[in-house]
C-alpha cells in the first residue's frame, strides 16, 4: 500500500522560524490547506502571526516521523 505524500511547511510564527510536517491523501498540498492546518496546530495564536509559509514535498526517505514507517529525518533545509 502506497503511502500518502508527505510536505514539510516552513514557517514563522511570531517571527520565529518553525516546520511541520503533514500528510497530504490528494496528493497535492495548497498554501490554503497549509495555511488551515498551521492555523489549527497554533489555535492560540493571532492567524496574522502565521507568515512566510513555504511548501516543500518530500520524497521516501525524508520526515522526521516515528520509527519503521520508511521515512527518515533529511539534511537541514536553508543551509546557507
């Protein structure tokens, strides 16, 4: 059985930088979907201190999710 495909969002929120990674079943993974799943991970927080959001998919291999699924942690992104 296939695995749904994996994104990892960066963002900031309250001008610190953060990352989160869901599943997406679609397939595909919109700035509105990422907005709406931030949005209800940081339910306390003012919607307008979510910013700079950007969607990167993973491939097999990458994500930082538990032990024996076939996913495993990637290099850092950004690395300047």
């Amino acid at each position: 059985m296939a695995q749904a495909p994996r994104f990892r969002i960066h963002y900031e929120l309250e001008g610190q930088p953060c990352t989160h990674e869901v599943e997406a079943p679609g397939g595909d993974l919109t700035p509105d979907q990422a907005r709406f799943q931030l949005e209800s991970l940081h339910s306390d927080a003012n919607p307008a201190d979510i910013t700079e959001l950007r969607i990167v998919p993973l491939t097999p291999g990458e994500g930082a999710t538990g032990p024996g699924d076939g996913w495993q942690a990637g290099a850092p992104d950004g690395a300047a």
